[in-house]
C-alpha cells in the first residue's frame, strides 16, 4: 500500500500521546507511532512521519490489517497505555497495546529510550504487514538496518535502537503480510540484548506501567465533575515534564502551524518558564506534588547559573541556553505546511514576566508542608535575587508573553508579574519572620502597583481600560490575568471596564484571540486556546458561572478523541491547530474544572 501519492492520507491533530517522561510518541487514529523523537523529547525525530508532509511510509511504525475497515482506541482507564483495535472486512480484527515502560524498579524509575507494543488476535485470522522505518537526522535518511535472528538494529544515529521481538524478523525487513495467530510483542529500545523472556517480560513490564500510572492517579484530588478529562490532561502533563532534571516542555512537537501556511510554526519541545509556571500551579492544585518538587530543582539550576543576572524565557529540558533556531530541509511539515522548525529564537529575547514566574511556584516550598524538602534561608536569599530582577525590570521594555519578535514596548502583564513577585516576597519574608525584608517587599510591591495604574491605565469616552502595554491602548488577552494573580479584586471596577472591553474586542463566539492587532506575521487566523480558558475563569470568579459552565462544555466538546487540545482553534470550524498537546490548553482544563465543578459534597 503505497501513501506517497495524491491519495495519501492527511495528518491531523487525533493523536494519543505515550510516553514515560524520558521519551514519548504519537499514536494516529490507524494505531501507527506518527511522532516520537529519541533520546528524549527534543532529540531527533526518528518518527516523523506527521511532519512529513504526503510521505507517510517514512518515519513510522505501523500495524496494517489486510482488508482494514474501522479502528477505535481508548486509554487503559488513568493511564497512557493505549489500546487501538483494527478491524477487517471479513471479521477478523487485532489489538494493538501501547506503552512505554514506567515503573520503579532497583530503587529507582526504570524508564527507557524505548516504544512497547503487544499485537494480539482477537477475532479470526487476520493478516497484518508491519511497517518500521524510523528516519534519522530530521528526515535526512531512513536508517540503516542490521539484524540478528531475533532482532533489527535501526541505525539512527549515534546510538541505534534494537528492535527486540518474536514476530518474524524477515516478514518486518520484506514488508511481507503474514498471519498472526498468537500475541506478538516488540521492543524498539536501547541498542543491548534483551534480557529475559520477551513475551513475559514485556507483558510485566506493560501490568507494572499500568499500576504506577493508576496508583499516581489515585493520588490526585480531583473536582467531582470532569473527572475523566482532568485526569487525562494531568497525566498528559506529568508525560511533559523531563524526569531526569524536572524540566516541563510547552508541548511534545514541534512546527504545528498555529494557523494554515501562516509560517507560525514553533519548537515547542523546551521548557518556557512561563508555561511551566502554569503546569505545575494546575498539578498543585490537584496536589501532584511531584511534578512541582523536580520542576523546583530545575529551577535553582537556572536561578545558580544566571548568578543574578538576566533569566531567559526558555531553556532546553537539560538547562542549555543557546536553542539556535534553524530548519529542518527534509521534512515537507504538517500537511505539507514547512518549515519545520529546530531551536527556537525566542531564546534570546527579552521577557521580564520570567522573574513573577520562578517566584510565585518556588514561594510554595516554603509553605508547604507536605514536600519532601522545605525551602530554607539559603533559598529565600536566592529567590531574592530574582526578586531584585523583577524589582528592576518593571518598568522596561520586553517582547512580551506573546512573543513579539520586531518590537518592545512596557507590558502590562510582565509588570503584574513582576508586582506579583515582590507581593510574594514580602509574604515569604512574613513568614520567615524577616519583618524588614517583608517591609521593602512590600514597599516595592506598592511602588510597581503606582507604576501599573498610572501608566497601564487608559482612559476613554467611556471609563477607561488597562492596556496591554505602557505605551499604547491595544488590548490583549492576558489582562484577564490580573484577576487569576490577585492583582485586582473581582468586584475591582478598573478590571470590571477592562473585562468588557477585552470580551467586546477579543472575543470571536465561543472562543479569544491572544489580541486582534497584527503582528510580525499579519493578523491572527485563529483563536488561542489558553485565553478562551482565561476568559472562563474570569466570567467564573467574577460570578457569572452559568456563562462560564456554558463555555467551558463548549470547549470540551471541541478536545481530541484523546481527550485533549493543541494550542490554537479555528473559530469558525473548530479545528485544532498548533503544536500538540499543548501544556497552556491542558492547566486550562484543569483549572476551570475545579472552578466550575459542585462540591463533592453533593455525593458524600
């Protein structure tokens, strides 16, 4: 079955993220492993196939059902374990389980560059042909193979990956279609023998991920309505965060356009400090600690190698800096919709919101007392270097949350953050009982607040609104934030006029754009994801729940079969866009369910 022709089937945004935390991939809605980079998230794509435009034979790893009909797939329930069942036209059908080993073993996580998967006959006698041809170097090449009697070898770059497996090793090099007549399991992992029992081992290994996964679940104290797709989004989350050094990526793709042939087309698999700030406030808040005590190590890596000075917006999930950005010649992109994208420029822009953003998840260390190690006077000292950062920048110019790449102006929102930083300063120092550090905390706090209100505030024929920025009276989406960082009241009439205006000029139906000026690459096509939550959360706390429940079904009504969002929705039609799954969308989830949801109290 050829897919390089006119006929192929298109790439879309129904995927089902696996993974382990050290690696992970996308499932299509056929069962095929589409998207997964080694070794870890921001590696090479040695599955590429949903950023290689009509080229659907390469890069990928895929189960094809002689006489195929129909597919369905569903989680393993509080899981990322995948199940796909294929169908053919005579009855016979298959189940293909996927996973990625996650499980504590020795004393300590065994979580491996490796894909797992089981096939197994569940009706019939089906024939299946097994398409592997992982790429390597961003789709320079296929990889070269070598093979023994029980496995393959994928030479993908420095390191291969050995496929392990008892299925015919000659049926996967011929692509020969064959019957499968009994549970067939594969290994694509580290390039050494497989110790053991394949068939049992793979089979323990899939029954230990499983439990890990639901006994980390039944930790989490969810809402009492949407349980299952706030679980979903806070497992999708955790699959975010890189274990070995805490980092959190925006999301696990890169170069999704955030709108058709717009050239908006990002590397996502970094970790912002701003996005990671949003993912671990909305774990917190469902008390997945975890996530919070590895990405607060990360932290004091970055705030010990600044010394001080100037954090950057994104680092990669090791701490590099320098994220040079270039593209990818050989892979046509989504759809055919390049460039893709390798690094990302925003590296070295200037965002001064960073500082409010390393402040207010590390200021929880010293309250909490459920974590394992309580934030000390050694840390406070630290995190008042950043203070003094935010302190200093205030008042500067920045690209802003957005991202503008050809201009700077004063944004309002990096002031909020910044106020928000010394607020929580003074709070720790509070409570630290350092009454004269809480008291030029607290003066800074009031003085950033001054600077806001005088300079943010626009007045109009009608009132007045808040600014996105210092120096012009555009609008902009995160202005629904100064509620959420307790920055104004909900009752606060100043924030009550810039809600109306904001709703009045961002709103497109059921869904907000970020701001509806141009920008370096033209007006937006599409609405963002994240700000259509923000707006549910204002309308939420400002007590309007009956419009905010409305909206938020709404939104619901427009996730993955997966159960999730990418960055970026058509207004019109509804169809996602922009790099998938992405961490913004999910803590939007998360947050309005547990804003939204009836007590638990109604059922105990």
């Amino acid at each position: 079955m050829s897919t390089s022709d006119s006929t192929a089937p298109q790439s879309d945004l129904e995927l089902w993220p696996i993974g382990n935390c050290q690696v992970s991939g996308l499932i299509d809605k056929q069962g095929a492993l589409v998207w997964g980079c080694v070794p870890r998230v921001d590696g090479d794509p040695v599955f590429c196939a949903l950023l290689n435009g009509q080229r659907q034979d390469a890069g990928v790893w895929r189960f094809e059902l002689e006489g195929q009909i129909s597919a369905r797939q569903e989680y393993i329930r509080n899981t990322p374990n995948l199940v796909t069942t294929l169908e053919a036209e005579d009855g016979s059908a298959v189940e293909i389980l996927d996973f990625a080993p996650r499980f504590e073993q020795k004393g300590r996580m065994y979580r491996p560059v490796a894909f797992s998967r089981i096939v197994r006959p569940i009706a019939g006698n089906p024939r299946i042909r097994i398409v592997l041809r992982p790429m390597r170097d961003y789709g320079a090449a296929p990889a070269e193979t070598t093979s023994g009697t029980n496995h393959i070898r994928y030479l993908v770059g420095r390191q291969a990956l050995r496929l392990s497996t008892d299925a015919p090793i000659g049926y996967i090099l011929e692509g020969r279609t064959f019957r499968i007549e009994d549970d067939t399991h594969f290994f694509l992992g580290p390039d050494e023998p497989f110790n053991g029992n394949l068939r049992e081992s793979i089979r323990r290994m899939e029954q230990s991920t499983r439990r890990y996964w639901q006994h980390w679940v039944r930790g989490l104290a969810t809402p009492f309505e949407w349980q299952d797709e706030v679980i979903r989004c806070a497992i999708t989350l955790k699959l975010c965060q890189h274990e070995e050094t805490g980092a959190i990526v925006a999301a696990l793709t890169t170069s999704i356009p955030e709108a058709p042939h717009s050239e908006r087309n990002w590397d996502y698999r970094y970790c912002w400090i701003r996005d990671s700030y949003y993912t671990v406030q909305a774990l917190n808040r469902l008390g997945a600690l975890d996530v919070l005590e590895k990405y607060l190590g990360y932290l004091r890596n970055i705030v010990d190698g600044c010394k001080g000075g100037q954090i950057q917006p994104l680092y990669s999930v090791m701490g590099e800096g320098e994220l040079n950005e270039t593209t990818a010649a050989h892979l046509a992109g989504y759809r055919g919709m390049g460039p893709v994208r390798i690094g990302n420029a925003a590296y070295k822009q200037v965002q001064h919101d960073c500082y409010g953003q390393i402040v207010l998840p590390t200021a929880q260390g010293f309250f909490d007392r459920r974590l394992l190690r309580i934030a000390d006077d050694a840390d406070f000292a630290s995190l008042e270097q950043v203070g003094e950062q935010a302190w200093a920048m205030h008042d500067q110019p920045d690209a802003g949350l957005w991202e503008f790449r050809t201009r700077e102006e004063v944004h309002t929102y990096s002031a909020v953050m910044n106020w928000a930083a010394c607020d929580r300063l003074a709070k720790v120092a509070e409570h630290l009982g350092k009454a004269d550090r809480a008291k030029l905390w607290r003066e800074r706090a009031q003085a950033i607040t001054d600077k806001i209100e005088d300079k943010a505030w626009k007045e109009n024929g009608e009132g007045g609104h808040y600014g996105a920025s210092f120096e012009s009276d555009y609008l902009d989406a995160s202005l629904l934030q100064l509620l959420e960082l307790r920055y104004v009241a909900p009752d606060d009439e100043r924030f009550l006029q810039t809600f109306e205006m904001v709703e009045r000029n961002l709103r497109r139906g059921e869904h907000m754009l970020r701001y509806a000026a141009e920008d370096d690459f033209g007006a937006p096509e599409t609405a963002f994801n994240i700000c259509t939550f923000w707006l549910i959360e204002a309308l939420a706390l400002m007590g309007r729940k009956d419009e905010a429940r409305e909206l938020f079904c709404t939104m619901m009504s427009h996730r993955t079969q997966s159960g999730l969002l990418s960055e970026d929705m058509d207004f019109e039609t509804g169809e996602l866009w922009g790099n998938f799954p992405q961490t913004y969308s999910l803590v939007g989830t998360i947050n309005c369910a547990g804003l939204l949801s009836k007590s638990w109290n109604t059922v105990r």
